[in-house]
C-alpha cells in the first residue's frame, strides 16, 4: 500500500457566453481560447500516455454551463470557423516571417497545432469534446464531477436556502444528462463553503467536496491529520482540503513553476503588436485588438525585453518541473504516513484554464508528473471517490466557513465595486419562490410553464459568480454588469407576464433561445 495519494484535481469553468443574436461576438473568444489551448491539449496528452500504456488518474470538474456550451451546435460550428480564422493567420504569418528561420519555424508551430485542434475536435471528437471526456472516464482514468449550476457564490445566496438547493439540484440533473452518469463529487464555486451546504450536497447525492486549506484546519473539532486527509461533515460528505505546498508550487507568480523564464509569455501577443490593418480580418470586433494564440516570445525576465521562445528548453523545464513536483510530493507522503493509520492525501486542485491558456506547456507537465508517478511506489495517483471506497473510516467534523478567493473568505465577490448586486439577487430569488409556489396549477408545456422555466434560467444566469468576479478584478467590467442586469430584467420580466397572464410567445422564444442553458430545468426547485 502507498505512503499517500496524489490527488489532481482541475476545475473547467467558464461562464456561459452565447450570442445567437450575432454573427460573431467577442466574448465568445473566451470559450474558443480555452478549448484549442486547454481542453484539447489536456485530450491530447490524455490519449498520449493512454497509447503508452501509462495509468493515470485525475478528477476533472467540468461545470454545468461549460458543459451546456460544449454541446452546443452553435458554438461548435462557431469554434470550427475559429480555427480556420486561426489557421489562416498562422499561414499569413508563416509567408511574413519566410525571410526569418527563427520565427518561421514557431509560427509553422503554431500552425500545426491549429491544424491538429481542428482535427482533434473535428475527427478525434466528432465536434463534441464530452465525448472524448466521458471515453476517458468510462477507461477509468478520469473521475468526472460537477458544479453548482451557474457557479452561484453559495454562502451569499443562503439567504435563500430554496436558491442554493436549486443550482446543487440542477447541476447534478445536467451532469447525469450531458455525461449519461451521476457524479460523485461536486467543486463547489470558489470552494467557498458554509456550515449547512454539505446537506444540500447529502441530499443530491454527492459524497464529496473540496475547500481549501483553513477550512479544515478551523474544522470543529481540530482534525487530527489537517489537509493529509478528508473530513465528514455532519451529514457524511466529506471535505477534502487543498495542499499549500502544491497551491504554493502551481500557484504562486514568485516562486510558482509557470514563472520560470523558459516558459512562454503569456502576455506578448501578435494581437497586440503587430499593425492593425494586417491583423483586421482576423479580428472579431473591428479595431478591438485581441489575443490571437500566437506568441513568440518566452517570459526572459521580469523586463520589457524579451527572447525568443524556445520549445525544447520549455519541453526540458516542463519535465524537470515534474520530476521536482513529484519528489515533493513523495516527501511530503512519506511524512505525514509515519504517524498515520492509513494512506493520506495530497489534493493538488486547479483552475483547469491555468494548464495551457495561462501556463503553455502545463498539459505537458501534467503529462510529465503522470508518468512520473505512473509506477506507483510510495505515492500512487487517486481519485477521491476511489480513495473514500478504499478507506471509508474517517474523521467527523464541521469545516469552516471559507474560499480559496483574496484572504480566505468573501471580500472578492463582495466589496465595494459589488455590493450593489447582492441584494436585487436576494429580492429576485424570494420572487422566484412565491412565483412557484403561486403557480402549482400551471400546466407542464403550457406557455405560463415554459415563462417559469425560463425566468429560472435567467435567474441562476444571474447568479454565476463570474459577474462580480470580473468586476473586481476590473477586467471586462461593462460586458459583466451588461449581463447581470440584463438577466435581472429579463427574469423580472417573464414573471410580470406570469403574473398578468399576458405572456408574449415571441418575446420567449427569442429568450429561449437566447439563454439556451439547461433545457430541462425545474423550476420547482426554488420552492
């Protein structure tokens, strides 16, 4: 038996960003990005140590909303047109740089692997990259959970049990229906938790959860093995707690691996240096300069100047990181197994965008550290689902009220920039539960029905974290208040129809297929 586990955990989220109403929208990059250079690479490297013959595991928490847009026939056809756009720039780029090898041979680079997403997504998935992901699932090398809904900020929606209840319930019914199995754990947004979610969880039928570090260590009672292993809540789903020294290794823009000076820079973009007009039919908002993927430049030094990148140094510092990750990881099991009575954990969990679209060669790494522990030893590779059905007898104890956001608690998704939000939130989701329960006679299919249904949809697309996220981190601000208040108004909207019995059937289709998520919400939850 193994000193420890190593748990890996990546989280894929993004918010759902549709826009049927346009041709091509700028937002809808976000999604396009994180697929050629997160999902696609991590499928890739996948079926690369699956061809090798090299066990790996990891649990992959893919939320509802990016589910939804990876099914969605609009967004794969727009995806498709992405990459062709992408192609034929790196081919425009390749006749540019003709006269300089150095360059030529990364912009070819960056052609070919625009080429290899295109046939990855078009032939290895059909277009449907669930299909590649419930594939790796059904081998036994990925553990597939969800999250809540839209990614609501849970503890301050608990004003409003009936609201947290809805975006648990909800998620587990899309990842059944997208995936066609029940998950067992569920990355709850932000791991932000508070005493009382865990029964929500209980009663979906999730057996587990993740928070971060000071929410086990404040756990009533003391745990006895910290983060080392997990805790069951009172209504017995466990709390798995993030590792800091692995946080501290991935994370951190100081000592972090993605800051090592051989890696690409993120930040050195051709969208942003090169002149406007050759960039101009590759652009999806005229004169609006964007990433385009292609960058030639390795992170040097904390200076403006910057060297040329280098793919085989990048390669060799991807697979000594790894090594390094590993070793680490080996000490630190065989440290807390001496005065444990049973394998402990490491749980390593992340953004899953971190590994490609923010750190290049990270899927590649993830591919060094499962090979680097692939033959077991003194640290082997888990699941926490595995890992409870092996060693069912654990501590019991509350974890305390906690995120993994700016200082440990709430402050980034409530400040001064975003307070404003929280109570039309409430308001809006006590609204939804006296509309339900003014309704009970509706007829299931009617229009007053499919109204309710939607104003649910509009609601939970209003409470993703991500609006208040964005804001405080002042990035896209104008596009996440957009949307927070246009989802505000549509929800009260329908339900003015609702309660006038004047419900405007062309104005919901147009909603309908607007906000296309969950199309078999219930909307019953609420109440």
């Amino acid at each position: 038996m193994p000193k420890g586990y190593l748990l890996l955990v990546l989280h894929a989220h993004l918010p759902y960003v549709r826009h049927p109403e346009y041709d091509r929208f700028l937002e809808e990059r976000w999604f396009f990005e994180a697929v050629t250079e997160t999902y696609i690479p991590l499928i890739k490297f996948f079926d690369r140590l699956q061809s090798e013959g090299k066990p790996f595991k990891v649990t992959l928490s893919v939320s509802p909303p990016l589910a939804n847009m990876m099914e969605d026939p609009l967004l794969r056809e727009r995806y498709v047109r992405h990459l062709d756009l992408s192609i034929a720039l790196a081919e425009r780029e390749c006749t540019r740089l003709r006269d300089w090898p150095e360059m030529l041979f990364l912009a070819e680079m960056y052609k070919r692997l625009f080429q290899e997403a295109k046939h990855t997504f078009v032939d290895r998935c059909g277009t449907q990259l669930v299909k590649a992901f419930k594939q790796f699932a059904d081998s036994g090398n990925l553990e597939l959970i969800t999250c809540a809904g839209t990614h609501g900020f849970l503890p301050l929606l608990s004003s409003e049990p009936r609201t947290v209840r809805a975006q648990v319930l909800t998620a587990v019914h899309e990842h059944e229906r997208i995936f066609g199995r029940r998950p067992q754990g569920m990355w709850v947004p932000e791991c932000a938790f508070y005493p009382g979610l865990d029964e929500f969880l209980a009663e979906a039928g999730i057996r587990y959860f993740f928070v971060d570090s000071h929410g086990i260590d404040r756990a009533d009672p003391k745990p006895l093995f910290g983060v080392s292993a997990p805790l069951y809540c009172p209504s017995g789903v466990a709390a798995f707690g993030r590792h800091p020294m692995t946080s501290r290794l991935v994370w951190s823009t100081n000592v972090g691996y993605p800051a090592d000076y051989n890696y690409r820079e993120y930040y050195r973009d051709i969208g942003f240096d090169l002149d406007q007009q050759y960039l101009e039919p590759f652009q999806y908002a005229k004169g609006v300069r964007t990433h385009t993927g292609i960058k030639y430049n390795r992170i040097t030094g904390k200076g403006p100047d910057k060297h040329l990148y280098n793919p085989d140094w990048a390669r060799e510092t991807s697979e000594r990181h790894a090594r390094d990750f590993a070793h680490r990881c080996r000490q630190q099991a065989n440290r807390a197994g001496s005065h444990m009575p049973f394998p402990s954990v490491i749980v390593s969990p992340y953004d899953a965008e971190l590994f490609g679209h923010w750190w290049f060669e990270g899927p590649q790494w993830i591919y060094y550290v499962m090979r680097e522990l692939a033959d077991g030893g003194d640290l082997a590779l888990g699941t926490p689902g595995e890992y409870l059905t092996a060693h069912p007898i654990q501590q019991k104890a509350m974890p305390a009220a906690s995120t993994w956001g700016k200082n440990g608690f709430n402050e980034h998704w409530v400040n001064p920039k975003t307070d404003y939000m929280w109570r039309p939130l409430h308001e809006s989701a006590a609204r939804m539960r006296q509309a339900v329960l003014k309704n009970t006679a509706v007829e299931a299919g009617s229009v007053a029905d499919r109204a309710l249904r939607q104003a649910g949809r509009e609601l939970m697309l209003a409470q993703s974290s991500d609006w208040p996220f964005i804001i405080t981190n002042g990035t896209t601000e104008e596009y996440a208040r957009r949307r927070f208040e246009d989802h505000l108004n549509r929800f009260h909207y329908l339900l003015n129809n609702v309660d006038n019995q004047q419900v405007d059937v062309r104005s919901l289709e147009a909603l309908e297929n607007m906000d296309a998520i969950f199309p078999e919400l219930d909307y019953r939850l609420f109440a």
